[in-house]
C-alpha cells in the first residue's frame, strides 16, 4: 500500500479508531458525557476526513476495496445517519441503563460495517463488513438486557441474519465456482467470456439476494423487521432503518452495476417482484398497526420498494435518485425515531399510539416535528420525500416500467391513509401523562436542536434540490 | 475426485441446518445447525479452491487461493457470531428460564 492508498482510506481507519478510542475512555472511567462528546467529535473527524479525500479519488486498493465518490457518498450519509443517533442515545441510555457507554463502540463498529460495505469490490470484504454490521447489531438490539423484549428481538434478528449469512456464503461459493474469481470486476470479466446464464451462476445471485433482501427487510423477507424494530432500543432501530440499509444497498448498486445484471432478464424479474412485492405487503400491513415504531418498520419496508423501482434501470440516472431517496428517506426516519426516543419513558418506549394522543396540544414543537416526518414519508410536496418520490417515478417512467410504476402511486395512495391516522391521533384530545425525571437540559437542548436542523434540510431538499442533486451527479463521476 | 460429490455433499449438510433450524425449538441446537450451514460452505469453498489451483495452476501458481483464504474469514466470523449468540441466549435463560424459542412470543400484535 502506498502513501495515497493510506490517505483515502483514512476516514474507514479513523472510524474504526473511534470505537478503540472509546475502549480506551471506558478503561480510563470516564463519563457517559465525555464518551458521547468525543465520539462525536470522532464522527466530524470522519467527516472532515472524507472531505479531504475526495480530492484523491478514486483509488482502488486492489482487490478488496474500491474508494471513489459513489463510497464517499454512501459514507458520508452513513456518519451523518450516526452522528444523529450518537446525539438521540445520551438521553435514551442514560436514563435506562447502568451501563451506557459500551453501546458506543458496538455503534461505531456497526458503522464501520456499512461503510466497509459502501466500498467494498470483493467478496471477502463485502462478507467482513457486513458480517461486522450484523454482529455489532446483534449486541445493540439486545442491549437493553433487562427487557424481555429486547433479548426476544435480538435472537429473532440473531437467528434470522445467521441463516442470511449462510445463504449468501452459499451463493458466493456458486459464482465463484462458476468464475474463480471473487473480485467483482474480473467475475464480470469472465461471465462476458463464457456463457453467462449457467444454472450455478443463477442460482447463486438468486441465493445472494435472499440475504440482501433479509438485509433491506424486502417483502418475501421482512418477517423480522417489525417485531425488531419495536424490540429493540429507539436508537438502535434508527441505525438499523437508515445506517445498515443504506450500506447494503451501496453494496448492492456496486455489485449489480459491475456485474451488469441490468444484462439478465431473469434477475430484473426477481427483483421486480420483490419490489411489488415489498410495496404492497409493507403498506396493507401497515394499515392495522397500533405501535408506530411497527408502523415505521412496514413503511420502511415499502419505501425500500419504492427505491428499487429507481434501482431497477441499473443505470447512472438510477443510482443518482437512489441516492436522493436514501438522503431523504434516512433524514425522514431519524427525525421522526427522535421523536420517539424523547418521548419514551424509562420502563418502554413510546410506540403505542394511544401515547401520542393530543401531543399537538402538550408538546407543540414536538408534534409539528413528527407531523412533517410523517408527511414526508407520505410524499406531500414541499419536504424532500416527495421529490425523492417524483424522482423515482420519473425514472421508472423514463424506462417504460409501467407495472412497478402503477403499483407505486396505488400503494402510496394506500400509504397516505395511515400516516395521516397517525397525525389525526397526534390532534386529538390530550390525555394527562405523568411528568418524567429531566436530565440536564444541554443534551434536550442538543437533540431539540438537531431535530430542528434535519426539519429545516428537510424541507429545503424538497423545495430546493438542486445544489444536492449537482454534488451528487459530480460525486458518481469519480471513478 | 470429481468435484459433483461435494457439491451434492454440502448441499446435503446445507439442507440438513436449514431443516434443522426450522424444526428445533431450543436456541443452542438452532445454532449448532447455524454452524453446519456456515460449514458446509467452508467444504464447498475448499473444494472449488482446489479445482480452481488445479485448472489454472500451470498459468498462476496461486491459482485458486482466495477461495481458502476466504474460509479462515469465515471461521474467524463463525466463532464471533456464536460468542454473541451464546450470550444473548444466557441472557434469554436469565430472562425466562429456559432456552426454548417458543417462549420468545411477546412481540407479536
């Protein structure tokens, strides 16, 4: 490796810095406070890092990874999803658990993960930084060890993203079988040689994409997802509905993009299906639910087949929508998870919807917060989900696929329904709730604060999308 | 050795975790089957390396290595995932008493 290899992988060594420096702090005493500062003084370090970088791109360090703007994108978005949930985790954990500060490392870790995901070109790499992910996700779902709940949602997620594992190592041993290879580059190479529609190279994407699918909870596949989300801590199911799916989709574009699978007819059908699929159970099951943090895990479920309507193309206009959408998607979900979280109180977090009756009424700013996150999520114009939204419909329009598209606009209209039933409950009539002990108002002063800042970009995505789609389009031209 | 067998062989163990899984209800079996899935890819992974080496070792000395190198990645992932598991199913013991996954039916509406 040489001295430019090393520079453009700095903010990947930085961040698993990070969770060593926190290590470091733990062995040392320190308190919960210092550790959720420093830590994100780390994430800006990353940040300033991944800045720096870009001037040196692209770089590949052969054969594993692969740094140019598409992984800076997809990293950036990832840090930023993190330096959110860091802010939102002081006064969750600090009220709940004796032991707050190991949870830092397993974020940090986690989100190395993804981003060793968002630039890996190889199989090995793509193994380790998802394996990494999960690992780490394993401990934070259950991290709350004293609910029942939690430990529930862990094994659930431990047992399924296991077998996930195994099918993807299985579907990996097919195409390399079939190539020798294990750098997607030269498999691309050598499926261009031979005949590339073998009986082992189709069943081993097929088998791959069971486990990406598990990973983004797409619909034959997202079993899991709601009983998860509402299992595990607030936070933790921010990290999971925005950081890990967003660094197993890049993972997912790269691979599809080298490959070229656009080039098999039988690998757009499947993932066609999963996409209706994964619109129409995630918006009819949402109907019927009472908890929002499983209301958000259905709607999860079909935004992310909405996104695969825009990644189907497989080309550059393709990945440059899929990037708005996860932008806005992952704001969108970290605003209204926030809420979440500063509502919950110390023996369960605030899902039901009974709970959020009159909020408007109690907590005004809180309200219209969440109220804005949910239009977002219904595609309302003037925020950022409805451009996102338009831009997948365009797209998908521009390449006559007219079956995901029909089925797109059905289900949001389906989807409008249920979030706006959760804005009615939010305008209802108030019912008292008892007062909660408050920790020092700097953190609440941070967190009001950074849900205000994501509310403001927000809004400006869906009226102004210009400077990001121009980054974004001069970022995918790095490589 | 004709590289069929062990296709179908690890297909085999494949198979034989995944019903394994489905079936049984105590979490520590589940994951012992867990670990025959993971296994048998490290079989599969072996084999392709060596009909690779063999094909191509003529060209390249280190034909067909990577396949190897990936199943000590594996292991080493292996262990980490059963040590997290091992202590999420304590936990899961300390919680309710037992190991068997039935009783892990509380989020469910």
């Amino acid at each position: 490796m040489n001295g430019l290899q090393f520079e453009a992988l700095l903010p990947y060594t930085l961040l698993a810095a990070a969770s060593l420096v926190v290590i470091l702090l733990i062995a040392f005493r320190l308190s919960h406070t210092v550790i959720q500062i420093t830590g994100f003084i780390l994430m800006c370090a990353v940040m300033v890092a991944l800045l720096q970088a870009s001037a040196l791109l692209p770089v590949a360090i052969y054969p594993i990874f692969q740094i140019d703007g598409f992984a800076l994108l997809f990293t950036g978005l990832l840090v930023l999803c993190v330096m959110v949930v860091g802010l939102f985790s002081f006064i969750y954990f600090e009220e709940r658990e004796e032991n707050p500060k190991e949870y830092y490392i397993l974020l940090f870790l986690g989100t190395l993960g993804a981003a060793v995901l968002s630039i890996s070109s190889h199989f090995i790499s793509l193994f380790i930084g998802l394996e990494l992910l999960s690992v780490s996700l394993y401990a934070l779902i259950a991290y709350l060890r004293n609910r029942n709940n939690a430990v529930e949602a862990g094994i659930k997620y431990l047992v399924l993203a296991a077998i996930s594992s195994a099918f993807l190592l299985f579907g990996m041993a097919m195409i390399y079988m079939e190539t020798g290879s294990m750098e997607f580059a030269t498999i691309a190479k050598k499926l261009q040689t031979s005949n590339g529609h073998s009986i082992l190279f189709i069943t081993g994407t097929g088998m791959m994409v069971v486990a990406i699918g598990f990973k983004l909870a797409l619909a034959p596949f997202h079993l899991w997802a709601a009983d998860v989300y509402e299992g595990a801590p607030t936070p933790v199911t921010a990290f999971i509905a925005t950081a890990s799916k967003i660094g197993v989709f890049a993972v997912l574009l790269r691979f599809f993009q080298t490959i070229g699978l656009s080039n098999y007819p039988m690998v757009i059908t499947v993932f066609l299906v999963l996409a209706v699929a994964s619109m129409i159970i995630g918006n009819l099951l949402a109907l019927r639910q009472q908890n929002l943090k499983r209301l958000l895990a259905y709607s999860s479920i079909a935004h992310f087949g909405y996104l695969l309507v825009a990644f189907l193309p497989g080309n550059a206009a393709g990945v440059q929508v899929a990037v708005f959408y996860l932008l806005s998607y992952s704001i969108t979900l970290l605003i209204a998870f926030g809420v979440i979280t500063l509502l919950s109180s110390r023996e369960q977090d605030t899902g039901d919807l009974a709970l959020f009756r009159g909020l408007f009424w109690k907590k005004p700013v809180t309200a219209a917060v969440l109220t804005l996150a949910l239009l977002s999520l219904a595609g309302i114009p003037l925020t950022g989900g409805f451009l996102a939204k338009f831009f997948v419909l365009a797209t998908g329009a521009q390449q006559q696929l007219w079956f995901p598209v029909t089925v797109l606009v059905i289900t949001s209209v389906i989807g409008l329904y249920y979030y706006l039933r959760v804005i009615s409950t939010l305008f209802g009539e108030a019912v008292p709730t008892p007062v909660k002990k408050t920790l020092h108002p700097f953190f609440y002063l941070t967190t009001y604060t950074s849900l205000i800042v994501m509310v403001v970009l927000l809004c400006w995505l869906g009226t102004f999308p210009n400077d990001v789609i121009e980054y974004i389009n001069r970022q995918l031209l790095i490589r | 050795m004709n590289i069929e067998y062990y296709i179908v062989l690890s297909i085999a163990l494949f198979c034989i975790g995944i019903a394994g899984v489905l079936t049984r209800r105590n979490a520590i079996i589940i994951f012992m089957c867990i670990e025959l899935m993971l296994n048998a890819v490290n079989l599969l992974l072996v084999a392709f390396s060596k009909m690779h080496h063999l094909k191509g070792v003529a060209a390249n000395p280190n034909a067909g290595i990577d396949g190897q190198l990936f199943v000590f990645f594996i292991m080493v992932v292996a262990a980490a995932e059963v040590s997290v598991g091992l202590a999420i199913i304590v936990m899961m013991y300390r919680n309710v008493h037992s190991v068997d996954v039935n009783f892990l039916n509380r989020l469910k509406h």
